[in-house]
C-alpha cells in the first residue's frame, strides 16, 4: 500500500484501523533513509496504513502528537496510540510496525456528532453587518488577496490595487452561513462583493466600470490612519480573536486551540484573519506591543495571547473576563 500525505489535523480523527504516522523534515539527513524503510514497509504490510507528515509544515499535527525531533514515528490503532519509535532505528521501527500489524483494529463506536445549533436570521445578520463594517473598504471574495482562489476574485483585487485602495477582506470559502447568509443580505446572488462604509457597491462587473470611469477612486475614502483602523478593529466585536485563518478553519496550531478555549466557554466572539491583511497583521503588533499572534481583547483592551488565555481558563478566569 502506497504511503499517503497527511496534511490536516482534522484528518487525525478519521483515521480508523492501524496506522502508522512518519514525521520527518527535509533537512534531516537520517530521515531520508528512515523514509525509504518506511516506504518499503507500506508494500509489505497491507492491513497498516502508511502516512507521511513533514513535521515542520503541519505544526498542528506535529504539536498533536508531541513530535520534538525527527524521524519520529506514531502508530495507532483505531485512533488510539500504540506505539512510538523515535530517532533513526530501522530494526525498532520494522519490529514495531510488525507488531501493529499483528494487532486487531479495535471496534470503536464513534459518538454520535452534536449537530451545530442553528445561527438565528437575526444574530446572523448582526455578524454580517460587523464583518462588513470591519474596513471602510471591506471585500467579500473566495481566497485572499495574496491567493485568490477564482478568477473574479483575482480581478477584482487587482482593480483595488491599481487604485491604491486600503481594503479588508473576508475569504466566503472559510465560512458557509456567511457565504450563503450575504447572498440574501445583500440581495446580491454572486461573489466577490465590495462594500465601501458599509454599503454594497457590486461585484466585478460593477467595479470594473467604475474604474474605468474613474469614479472609483472618489468613492474610495481617503486612507485611514492605522491606529485609528486598528482601534476599530478590536472594537468589532466584545470579544474579538485576532488569529491565523478562521474560527472554522485555523491555518496554525496556537490559533486552533484558542478557538478550542474560546467555545468552550459557550460565549460570542468575532475574529479577525490577520493573514488576509498584512497591514493589519503588522500594525497591530506595535499598536498592542504583544509580538505574536493569536491575540484576544475583550472590550477593546489586550487581554494577552495563548499562554495567558489558557492560565485563565485553567483557573476558571476565563469566562468571567469575557462576560465584562
């Protein structure tokens, strides 16, 4: 059986009967033979699963399984660890993976999934107009502007650029409710959609005239100092999360858990994806003087990033900061 890529760490829950994990990293000279024992492994022992992580590109998996050095293996049966072999020990690694393969895939009844509670039309469309009053200039697309990932979307960040406009974006491929939830919003079936002060403008087509007309420009306000737009920002929401990626889908492990603590206290919060915005992103490291991200405010005010939110949470704090 060919050995597989594991790219995601929602992929580690699905991942039933034995499996064996290779984390190992480019760099690393004896994983290069480690890899090749591995491969050989997959033909021979067809009821195991082979997967590869390249340990320093998926950090969510890597921190998953506590991987600190490659190679570094992990075997699983049924989703729970059997075994682990660290460091470059081909006879360690081809007994263990003899043994996995000896071993019975253990039944697990999987819990029947909590079906996620329904956004209300009216707190729905009090999420919409936050997100669309995030940025005077504010773009609704598929992708970011750095990677668009549609041809409409890719023009439409090209228009703004060439008009030297200061906008935000909200990638509708990272969150479903709000891509279909717009549409009937805004009355406006298509994407990417530019709102400027919080009023629809159009899509492509409707842009594309206005700057060819030159109309654009005078719709666009004049750039907003930094401060002041970041100051905005964090006052977006009572909560708000400043992260990499979305609360549906976090583009960095440190993200991902502090949306894990953030739900867990059953409260609100707005986000903010400082990977769409590079402005944003810098800015607001001065602006907090905190040099990482993610970062919670609560009220407008820093309350900190991972290290501290989890202490809080650990001592039962959490929840009460976040209902001031």
């Amino acid at each position: 059986m060919p050995v597989k890529a594991l790219s995601l760490l929602t992929e580690v829950g699905s991942l039933d009967g034995l499996v064996a994990l290779n984390f190992w990293a480019n760099w690393c000279k004896p994983c290069v033979q480690m890899n090749a024992i591995f491969e050989q492994l997959s033909n021979q022992y067809a009821n195991i699963t082979f997967f590869s992580v390249e340990a320093e590109e998926i950090p969510d998996i890597t921190e998953h399984f506590k991987v600190n050095a490659v190679p570094f293996f992990v075997f699983l049966n049924s989703g729970k660890v059997f075994g682990i072999v660290e460091g470059a020990f081909p006879s360690e690694l081809t007994r263990k993976v003899k043994e996995l393969s000896e071993q019975v895939p253990d039944v697990v009844k999987k819990p029947e999934e909590e079906k996620p509670a329904v956004e209300s039309q009216e707190k729905l469309n009090e999420r919409l107009e936050k997100l669309i009053n995030t940025s005077s200039v504010m773009l609704f697309m598929k992708g970011t502007p750095d990677a668009p990932q549609c041809g409409f979307s890719k023009k439409i960040v090209k228009i703004l650029q060439d008009n030297a406009a200061t906008f935000s974006s909200f990638n509708i491929l990272s969150d479903q409710t709000v891509r279909d939830g717009l549409k009937k919003y805004s009355n406006w079936p298509t994407y990417p959609q530019l709102y400027i002060d919080g009023k629809l403008v159009g899509g492509l087509d409707i842009v594309t005239e206005l700057s060819e007309n030159g109309d654009l420009k005078d719709m666009l306000p004049k750039k907003e100092d930094i401060n002041t737009r970041l100051q905005k920002l964090v006052n977006t929401s009572k909560v708000m999360l400043f992260m990499k990626g979305s609360p549906a889908q976090p583009r960095c492990g440190f993200s991902s858990k502090m949306v894990n603590l953030l739900k867990a206290t059953s409260i609100e919060f707005g986000s903010f994806d400082i990977l769409e915005d590079q402005e944003v992103r810098d800015g607001l490291k001065k602006f907090s003087n905190w040099p990482t991200y993610p970062q919670l405010y609560v009220n407008g005010k820093l309350v900190g990033g991972l290290d501290i939110v989890t202490e809080l949470s650990e001592n039962g704090e959490l929840k009460d900061i976040l209902a001031q």
